[in-house]
C-alpha cells in the first residue's frame, strides 16, 4: 500500500525530471545504468519504496538537495542544469 508521502516524493521527482526535459530511459542513461527507468517510474508513482542511497543518487541526478525532494520546496525554486554524472 502507498503512504502519502511516498506518493508526494514520486510526485516531486516526476515533476522535476520533467522540467527537465528528461525521459525516464535519459535517467538511467544518465546515471550509467545505476537508476534504471523501470525503477524510477516505480519510485514516481510511489509503487517502491526508495533507499536513502537511491535517494541520494536521484538528488545527485536531478541536481538539487536531497531536503528539496524531502521536503516538498517549490520546484520552481529550483535551477536545474543539465549535468551528467559520471
């Protein structure tokens, strides 16, 4: 069963990649393969519960602070850029 929170947290992640111009398979290639897109969507529709070392790994991804996923800021607060990780 879904918690509200995890629901909101994929909600979060979902948005931000998106203003991002990112697919899910643009995250796992991103990521060289360390978050792959079955996961992700999994996370953003709250199905899975997600580690604090994935979390990490989004954050790091989407370039903002693991709090901003956390906490629900405003995304558009945000600035994304595209970076890679390597």
């Amino acid at each position: 069963m879904r918690t509200d929170q995890e629901i909101h947290l994929g909600q979060r992640i979902r948005t931000i990649r998106r203003q991002m111009g990112w697919t899910l398979d643009d995250c796992q290639r991103r990521s060289s393969g360390k978050l792959p897109a079955v996961t992700l969507g999994a996370y953003e529709r709250g199905e899975r519960s997600i580690s604090l070392a994935k979390l990490s790994l989004i954050a790091e991804l989407l370039q903002v602070p693991i709090e901003h996923l956390l906490s629900g800021a405003e995304k558009s607060s945000v600035n994304v850029k595209e970076r890679h990780i390597y």
